[in-house]
C-alpha cells in the first residue's frame, strides 16, 4: 500500500468516514494518472477494470467527497467537462495547482509547473488587503507540435 493510501485512509478516519475499496481505488487512479485531467467518466472506466461491479453514481459520490476534503482539483478547460486530478495538497507539494496551457489546434492541455504570481498576490494583498489562497490559469495557444506542422505546411505554399 502507497503512503497516499495511508494518508488518505487516516485522513478518512479523522472525519469519521468509512474506508472503502471503491474510495481507495478512485484515489490509486488519478495518483497513477497524475498528469492526465480525468473526468468521473475517464476514472470509472478504470476502477471499473479492478472493480467490475462499481456504479458511474458512486464515482460521483466518491469524487465529490475528494473534493470536499480538497484531495482531489476540479478543473475546467471550457471543454464543457468537469475534470479532476490529484490534489497538489494530498500530494505534499506547494499550495498552488499548476497551470494549464491549452493548444487551440489539437486541444492538448500541457501542466506548467512554474507559479510567478507569488508577488502578485503580495501586491494584491498589500494593495486591497484581500489574502489570496489559490487561482487558476489558462493559456491559450498552440502546442510546439501543431506550431510546426503550421510551419511547415506555410514553407510547402510558399514554394
């Protein structure tokens, strides 16, 4: 058993929540797939294959409950999907989710790491008094793929 699980299974018992398979295994799936954006569709399938007699319902259920105990991030992508992955929290890592760029051609998302809006939110807080505990953001444009493809498909008319 991962740390993670023993983590998450403590922190269930500290809200006097049962530990269940089913909440274990929602868990495994979007640690395994950290760097995917997952919708509860995506991580039924998945715990479906360990556990054939799991509901999409009690997916629902178990993601909403992550949720609540901010194991689990929501993301939107303006794909009109709800998505979900690990919490940067659960994981131990800094407060802040990373960030997404977003590829306008193909609709890749790609996780960027770096937050430099750390002063930013200094100069929010110092400026209206307003504490900042998280954000998200998106960038729109094209991947390095698609910016090539477009390159050199320009090259071919030219000539």
């Amino acid at each position: 058993m991962s740390v993670s699980q023993e983590k998450f299974k403590e922190l269930l018992k500290e809200k006097g929540l049962k530990v269940t398979n089913q909440r274990l295994l929602v868990l495994e799936v979007l640690a395994e797939h950290r760097d995917k954006h997952m919708t509860a569709e995506d991580i039924y399938e998945l715990v479906k294959e360990d556990y054939p007699d799991i509901g999409l319902a009690t997916i629902y259920r178990t993601v909403q409950l992550l949720l609540e105990m901010q194991l689990v991030d929501r993301i939107n992508l303006d794909d009109g999907c709800a998505r979900y992955e690990i919490g940067e929290l659960f994981l131990g890592e800094a407060k802040h989710h990373h960030h997404h760029l977003i590829c306008k051609t193909c609709g890749k998302v790609l996780p960027f790491k770096d937050d430099l809006l750390e002063e930013l939110e200094d100069h929010i807080e110092e400026a209206t008094g307003f504490h900042v505990l998280d954000h998200e953001l998106k960038f729109y444009g094209q991947c390095k793929e698609c910016l090539e493809r477009q390159n050199s498909t320009e090259k071919h008319v030219e000539v």
